[in-house]
C-alpha cells in the first residue's frame, strides 16, 4: 500500500523544484533590464570585459586590485556571444540557477527537501534579484563587482562536493574541490578565507570520525592540493606571457596585497561597512535582536511542552500560528536593523552544530547531515566578518549575508522542529508554522522594497542589447541627464576620439564604445592609495592624454569626502591639470562641481589656447 509519506516524498520531489522555477521566472519578469546600476559599479564591469574581449590586459593595461579570474570569463562571454548587458544578464541569470540548483541539493541532502526549498527560496526572494538601494550594484544579475557572486558561488559549489566526498568518496572529487579552491581564491579575499575554514572543518572531523576518509586522507589532500594549483597556476602563466613577472604575480596576489597597500582596516569606507562607525547602535540592536530570538523561541517551546499532551489537531494551531507570526513580523519587526543580529545567531548557531556532530554515533548520519552543517556554519560565519557590526541584506551582504540566513532559516523551519520532537517535548509545529510566518513576511518585505526601486527606474539607457533601465525623475535626474548626454556626446566626438571620465561613470565609455586611453577605470580614493596618489594619475593622463573628458559629479559620502574637486584631500590636483589642459564643449544639467548631479563635457586645447581657463 502506498502510504501518506510516500506520496507527500513524490509530490516535493517535483513541486518544489518547480515552484522555484515559476519564482526565478517571475522574478526575471519583474526585474527585465533594471537590474544594478551603472553609474557606480558596474559600468566598469561592462568596460573591462569589453576591452578585455578587445586584446587588452588586466594590470598591464587596466588598473585591478581584484583578482583576475572573473573579468576574463565575462571577456570570454563577450568573444563568444557579443559585448552587451544582455549577454552577461543572462549568462548570470543562468549562474543564479544553478546555484538555486546548488543550494536545494546541498540542503535537501543535508535535511529535507522543505530545508531546500527555503534555502533556494531565500536565495531568489531576497537576495539575487532585489534592490534596496539606489547607490551601487547589489543583485546577482548586474553585481558591482562579479568576483563576489562567482566566489560565493564557487566556494558553495566546493563545500557540496565536500559533502559528496563524505557520503561517497572518490579520487576526482578532492581533485575538483581543490580546483574550486583555487578558482574562488582570484576572486576575492572574503569567499577564499571562508571556504579554507570550512574546509578545515570539514576535514577535521571527517579525520576523526570517519574511518574510510582516514585511511586515504593523505592522498586526497594531495590530489586537492594539486588540484587548487591549476587555475592559478594556468593564469599565471598566461598573464606572464603578455606583461612582466612581477606584475603577472602582483595581480595574482591583488586581492591579498592591497589590504595592506590600502590600510583597508584604518579607512572611514571600511569601518563604516563593517558597523565601527556606530559599533555602539549597531551592538545594541544586535542584542536586541539576539534577545528577541531566544523569547521567540523560548516561547514556542514552552508552549509545545505544555500543549503537546494536550492538543490533537495541529493543523489549526499551526494555521493561526503562521498568521499571528506573520502578521506581526509583517507590521512589527524593524527588518532594517533586524539582521544585525545574524553574526550572533550563526555564532550560536555552530556550536549546537558542531556539539551534535561531536555526539553523533550513526556515521551515515554524520558524513551527510552534520558534517557538512558543520562546515556550513563555519562558512557563514567568517563570511560575516566584513560586515559583522553591520549585517544586513543589501550593499555587501547581498552575498556576504546569504549563507548565514539559509542557515538560520531552515534551522528554524527543519532543524528545531526535529529537535523538539525528539526531546518528546512536541511536535515541533509551532515553531516550525511560526518560523515560516517570519519568513514570509521577510520575503513580502524583500519584493516590496525591490519592485519600489524598480518602479523608480523608468529611463532607458543604450539601445539593442545594451538596452538598460535606470532611476529617473521624481526620484532622480541623473537617468534623464546621462541619457541626454550620451546622445548628443555621440554627434559631437568624432570617430576614434578617446574619452576620459573623471571621477566616476565609465559606463559613457562603454555605451560610446569609446576607448580610455588611460589604465584607470575609476578615479577613487582606494584605487589612488594603492597607484600612488592623484600626482602619478596625473603623470599618467599627461603621458597618456584623452581627447575628450566627461567630467561627472560625484559623491564620495561614503568615504568620508566631500564631492570630487571639492575636498582639499581629493580631487584638486587632477582638476588643476584638467582645467589647464582641457575646455568646456557643453554642460548636461548642473555643473558638476557642486552637489547636484551634472555632466561636463571638455575638449583637449590647442597648444597656443592653454592659458585660458574653461572649467565648469
């Protein structure tokens, strides 16, 4: 006879997997050709790939502090299907597929297949298409900068075969892991140091208790150390075959050395994102939230304990569970301040972890549940470190927050449940509806905050498949005055004219396809410190000068600046050079010196017309 349970397995082995299917669909709808933003960020994802795709080199020819594996691979989708938004729209749309893919099977093996389904659903709703702000690029699908989607990526995709490795075993797969490794160490610094815990984790206690990885261990950890040697090994050769030694090592090593060069830790930027700015605020409405969880969850189990022996039909209980929870989670809870809280709960969250590894004596139970959870919870933890005062969804938690809140949502929905009902405390539904209650009306909150801002982005900008959607009027004029300005930068530079942006807004670049003579694709107070300072930019911009500049108002708030030119710290001397070099063609808007944004065209002088002074 076919029992109940195994018709409810059948029915989530293909609801589940489609209704994720049916939410990317819709998501991908909503979203068409609005997302980032590409004025900050990526537009100088754009411009790399295309020029790269054109014969140039990353360090020799275009300043990098990141490593170089992600701009190649967007250079390759550029030869192979066409330089254009579109191209890398969808070949990242397919990237966050398969790692909603990734993500339902690492947890589905790990948990069930409702603990999948969460974590698939999380990824989507709240971070791979959403927009909570208007400054910078914060989606899967046009990120500011694409080492931290294929990093996390990357490092996901090695932590599901570890867990492969655990239940299965087989030589290829420490082979394939240490290829992981090695690829997600040229992205950036936080998914590397991330992954390598994890890892440690996970061979520690597979070392300890799992007799069959014990007995080959040494040569798996040699085929994983040859196999995270060949990606960088691969690009170190092929950098140093176009451009010096030193400078092919250096860009290799990019991500590592400038958080020296750049005094990242000492910086305003740095501290504001990581919460030290107001680390006071930020504590208090982490312990807050630290302390409202445990009521929460106190409160349910309390009172599974005391109706448990009492109460037959739960299905009601868990249906007006799931309402009051959401009702109030919806209305309540202060969800921009709510996730401080989470480098706490992943902090909690690993030692029962880790204690239910350490105490568990079924070994199958082991390599496929608590081992790879163990390694998981590491993972999300050091993940959280650059934002570990300031958690949140947007900016750069939009994948530095992502693991440690599928580790909290399916610990609520799947793991919790499951422990009530084994201490015989319950059955576990309460905390379970009512976890599912916060969490939809975390994701209402996410899809409202996201289809706001994409209501807001009503100018088109570029045309065919460069096609894209931007913020314009009420909210903004900077979509209208750009689109103004391209067209008519368009008729007046003519063909083969180089084009410089100063400070910020490559984009321009791109969508004229006009080249920048210059190695630098954005003139920052991060990217100065490590070349030297604005007086090597401008020995450059003399060696190498642009026939026309496009000088773009720009804010540099977050680090601590006044606009560009504005400041006596930053700005000045490059601006000097300009207004002695260069004369106004036309302004778009407000001048660009001042605080509302405003686009200056200027052209190079002729030799005999360099006293004369046209700055805007």
């Amino acid at each position: 006879m076919t029992t109940n349970v195994a018709i409810s397995d059948r029915a989530t082995r293909w609801v589940y997997p489609l209704l994720l299917a049916l939410v990317f669909a819709v998501l991908v709808w909503g979203s068409w050709r609005r997302w980032g933003n590409p004025f900050v960020d990526y537009g100088i994802e754009l411009y790399v790939a295309w020029q790269l795709s054109e014969g140039k080199h990353l360090y020799r020819d275009i300043v990098w502090l990141g490593g170089p594996l992600s701009q190649y691979t967007n250079a390759l989708w550029f030869r192979l299907f066409g330089a254009s938004y579109l191209t890398l729209s969808l070949v990242n749309m397919a990237l966050v597929a398969g790692l909603t893919a990734l993500l339902y099977r690492f947890f589905t093996r790990a948990i069930d297949r409702t603990a999948g389904f969460i974590a698939g659903l999380s990824l989507l709703v709240v971070f791979a298409f959403q927009a909570y702000e208007t400054d910078g690029s914060w989606d899967y699908v046009a990120p500011y900068r694409h080492e931290a989607v294929h990093g996390l990526g990357l490092a996901i995709l090695g932590l599901s075969v570890f867990a492969d490795y655990l239940r299965e075993g087989g030589k290829w797969r420490p082979f394939v892991l240490g290829l992981c490794f090695g690829t997600v160490c040229l992205t950036k610094i936080e998914p590397s140091v991330a992954m390598a815990g994890a890892l440690v984790s996970g061979y520690w206690l597979g070392l300890k208790f799992l007799p069959l990885r014990r007995q080959s261990w040494r040569l798996d950890v040699g085929w994983f150390i040859v196999g995270s040697m060949v990606v960088p090994l691969g690009f170190g050769l092929y950098l140093a075959a176009h451009m010096p030694l030193k400078l092919a090592l250096t860009g290799l090593l990019g991500n590592w050395l400038n958080v020296v060069r750049t005094s990242a830790f000492g910086q305003f930027f740095y501290r504001r994102v990581m919460g030290l700015d107001r680390w006071q605020e930020h504590l208090a409405h982490a312990a807050g939230g630290l302390g409202g969880f445990v009521v929460a969850v106190s409160t349910f189990i309390g009172l599974e304990r005391i109706l448990h022996k009492v109460i037959r039909r739960w299905v009601v209980w868990a249906g007006v569970t799931f309402g009051v929870t959401w009702l109030l989670a919806y209305k309540v809870l202060p969800w921009n301040s709510a996730l401080y809280s989470l480098p706490f709960l992943a902090g909690l969250a690993l030692p029962g972890v880790v204690w239910m590894a350490l105490g568990c004596t079924d070994r199958a139970l082991l390599a496929q549940r608590w081992i790879p959870l163990t390694m998981w919870s590491v993972f999300a933890l050091l993940l959280l470190g650059k934002i570990a005062l300031n958690a949140h969804v947007g900016n750069y938690g939009f994948t530095l927050a992502l693991p440690a809140t599928v580790l909290l949502a399916v610990s609520t929905v799947s793991l919790l449940p499951e422990f009530i009902k084994a201490k015989d405390w319950g059955a576990g539904e309460l905390i379970r509806w009512g976890s599912a209650g916060v969490l939809a009306a975390f994701f209402l909150t996410a899809q409202e905050s996201s289809s706001r801002f994409y209501s807001m982005k009503n100018i088109t900008l570029g045309t065919g498949a460069d096609r894209m959607h931007v913020f314009g009027l009420p909210f903004s004029e900077s979509g209208t005055i750009t689109a103004a300005a391209l067209e008519d930068i368009a008729q007046t530079m003519p063909p083969g004219a180089t084009l410089v942006v100063i400070p910020d807004g490559i984009i321009l670049n791109y969508l004229l396809r006009r080249e920048n003579p210059t190695p630098y694709t954005v003139f920052d107070p991060v990217l100065m410190a490590v070349y030297g300072g604005e007086e090597r930019v401008v020995e450059t911009l003399t060696a190498h000068p642009p026939d026309y500049i496009a000088w773009v108002q720009r804010n540099f708030q977050e680090y601590g600046l006044a606009p560009f030119g504005q400041d006596p710290r930053f700005g000045r001397t490059i601006l000097a050079w300009v207004d002695k070099h260069y004369e106004v063609v036309q302004v778009y808007g407000a001048p660009p010196i001042g605080e509302a944004f405003g686009i200056g065209l200027l052209r190079r002088k002729a030799a005999s017309g360099e006293a004369v002074s046209h700055a805007p």
